[in-house]
C-alpha cells in the first residue's frame, strides 16, 4: 500500500468519533495538518471556526467547507488573544499553529528564538487561557489538544529553538492538564514526525536526505497529515474521556530505534 491509499484510506473511513452539534477552534487550519484536522472535524459533523494568518489559505478553506474563518498573525500576542476571544464559545481547542525556523545552537538569534516562542507556545497558552475561561464561565469541561513534534523530545541538530518551543509546550500542557483538569477540562498534546505537508513533500523529497530519517522509522515511511489528524480527534472525543496530561508520539515508532 502506497502513502497515497494510506492517506485515502484514513481520511474516507468511518469511525465512532462523532462531532455532530460540537463546535472546534482549530489554529493554524490554513494549510497542512491543521487543514486536514479542520476537514476531517467538518466531516464528522463539527462546526469549526478556522485561524490562520493566511487570509488566502482562510478564503480557499472556506470555500471548499463554509466554515467560519479568523485571521491574525500569532506572533502579535494582542491578535491571538482578540481572535481567541472572538471565536468563543466552543467546546473543543486544537492547537495547532507552527513556525519552524532551523538554526544552529550558536546561529540562533534573538529574533528568530522569540518567534518560535510566540507561535509554538505563547499561542496555545493565549487560546487556551480565552477559551478555558469560557468554559468555566458556563460551568462547562472539554478539550484542548496541542499539536507539538517529536523534537520535543529528540534533539535534532539545527533545531534549537524549534525543539526549545515544543518542549515548552509540552511541559506546559500538563501543567494546563493539572490546573484545568479539576475544571473537567481536558489538555493533550500530540507529537508527530515528519508529515507530508504540500512543504514537506518538497523538502523531503530528495531520498539522500529522507533515507537517514526513513532509516530510524520501523514502519518505513513519513506520516500523512490525516494519520495525526485521526489522533488528535479520538483526543478530543469522548473516547478518551480518562486520557488527560499525555504528550502522545505518532512516529512510525521513531524513537525505538
């Protein structure tokens, strides 16, 4: 089987996760796993309310689903947090904005380094806030799931402030699932490896650069961004309504090897 039909496969299947009547606020849904977890909780029913900073990628996403759309650059704390507050209420959070900047540990600089900190993890924390505090307010629990990385975890070179960012969103989550859990609100990140983005097709492309990664994944290919997104939405279900406070790695089994 192909990483197409794989793809295919995924994202056409039916499973118990329904969404009819939720409502989701999915950041980053502009493009690559975001899109695809925006689609796939339209798909099962969910209203969503789409963020992006691209109004481009917002217009076409739209088009194709009708589903409500916000713009704001997530590097700007005061536009997360109007866009946080402007989409409320809804029951469901996915995170999942990302920049990814690769610089070497004595390369990396100031600017760079507090970009990667305002996106990866300044954001989540901003959304989070904005829409726990709705949820308590109407004395209601849910979900909040953070798209993070395996560079959470691994040390990658070129990755400093990258790997910096998500292992601070990681630490911070569970901190989020400690404090908001006694709320019944439920925080999990999910930490793929390298997905198959339109980008990452391009950059991943070359075999004498994938084959060292390719080498270390048991299952013997890169993920497809519905195979995250089908984590992320049994996260947020009621399915896993005692699973609160996990960094849960989809990585073809990566980090055995």
């Amino acid at each position: 089987m192909t990483s197409s039909d794989t793809a295919a496969n995924t994202s056409t299947r039916t499973t118990g996760m329904d969404f009819s009547g939720k409502s989701v606020l999915v950041t980053g849904a502009g493009k690559g796993i975001g899109r695809a977890i925006a689609k796939m909780l339209l798909g099962r029913g969910a209203s969503v309310v789409a963020v992006s900073r691209s109004a481009e990628d917002l217009e076409s996403l739209s088009r194709e689903t009708g589903c409500k759309t916000l713009t704001a650059d997530l590097r700007d704390a005061d536009a997360a947090r109007a866009a946080a507050k402007a989409a409320q209420p809804v029951d469901y959070l996915v995170n999942c904005a990302g920049l990814a900047i690769l610089e070497s540990v004595l390369d990396v600089t100031v600017e760079s380094f507090d970009a990667l900190i305002a996106v990866n993890t300044r954001a989540p924390l901003i959304f989070s806030q904005e829409y726990a505090r709705a949820r308590i307010a109407a004395g209601k629990g849910g979900a909040i799931v953070n798209v993070s990385s395996i560079s959470a975890f691994t040390g990658f070179a070129d990755h400093a402030g990258y790997c910096a960012s998500k292992g601070a969103l990681d630490a911070m989550s569970r901190v989020m699932a400690n404090e908001l859990g006694r709320h019944g609100i439920r925080v999990n990140c999910v930490n793929p490896a390298i997905t198959l983005t339109d980008m990452a097709r391009k950059a991943w492309s070359d075999p004498q650069k994938s084959a060292p990664m390719l080498s270390r994944m048991p299952l013997g290919r890169f993920l497809e961004p519905e195979e995250v997104g089908e984590v992320v939405l049994f996260l947020l279900s009621d399915q896993a309504s005692m699973i609160n406070g996990i960094s849960m790695p989809v990585d073809s089994g990566f980090q055995i090897v």
